[in-house]
C-alpha cells in the first residue's frame, strides 16, 4: 500500500501538534515571571521544556486511555486532544494583556521548537518494523501491532 505524497510530513507535523498545543495551554500559568532579568533564550527554553513535558503527559494518558477503552484511531484521539485544550483554555490569562503577549511569544518559539525536535526525532534513525535487543523489545512491537490493528489491548477472537 502506498502512502499519498506528503503524508510522513504531515504526520510529523500532527505528532508536534498533539504534543505542543496542549501543553502550550495547560503551561500558561507557569510561563510568565514578572520582571524577569533572564534572558529570552533561557526562558524560552524552559517554557518549551515545560511544555514538552505536559505536552507528553497529555499524549501518554490519551493513549492509554483511548486503549484501554479499545478506542485507539486518529479520529478519537484528535477528539480527545481538542477535549482537553478546551479543557485548559481558562487557564490563559485573558485579563492580563502583559501576560498574554509573553504566553504567546513563549508557546510560539516553543512550537517551532518542537517542531523542528519531533521531525529531527522521528525521521532520524529511519524506522523499521523491528528492534533488536531480544524478547521484551519484541514484545512491544508486537503489542503495539496488536493496538493498531484492535483499536486497543483486546485481541480479536480466533
């Protein structure tokens, strides 16, 4: 089966997006400092740390969730993030024009920034279907086939 043209970018593209965007947002309150002498650079990096750090969490839980209730497809994982940046989007600082424009400098230098990491990530080393290293690296490519073809841990029945 072959792929249309394009689609390895777009799905990087959709892998960043799954992970910065909501963190972006469940960050905001901890991304301004008041007066602040650090320069940008070491802030900037600390908010995409931050970022990437919930930004994962995120992904890590919608997985598992969507697995565990055998419901692991793009469409309900799309759902499920756009869920939860709802979720989190009172947690800008709307009243706080200030506040505002740093959390949007910051989370933009952060995208970017995460960005260019998951398509450096993932399109280096090339993937294949199976890692070496013995019996548990088998397994794990084996369960995770078991999830994208089942839509969750369950096994179809023989």
């Amino acid at each position: 089966m072959n792929a249309l043209p394009g689609t390895d970018v777009l799905s990087l593209i959709g892998v960043a997006l799954s992970v910065a965007v909501p963190g972006m947002v469940w960050a905001a309150p901890c991304l301004f400092v008041p007066a602040s002498p650090t320069p940008f650079a070491w802030r900037m990096l600390r908010a995409w740390g931050l970022i990437t750090l919930l930004g994962a969490v995120g992904v890590a839980f919608r997985a598992l969730f969507l697995a565990c209730c055998n419901r692991l497809t793009i469409p309900f994982d799309i759902l499920l993030t756009c869920a939860l940046t709802l979720a989190g989007l009172p947690l800008l600082p709307w009243g706080d024009a200030d506040r505002l424009r740093e959390w949007r400098r910051m989370s933009t230098s952060a995208l970017f920034l995460t960005l260019l990491v998951t398509t450096a990530g993932l399109r280096w080393p090339s993937p294949s279907e199976w890692v070496l290293g013995g019996w548990d690296p088998g397994v794990y490519i084996n369960q995770g086939v078991c999830v994208a073809r089942n839509g969750g841990f369950q096994l179809e029945p023989d």
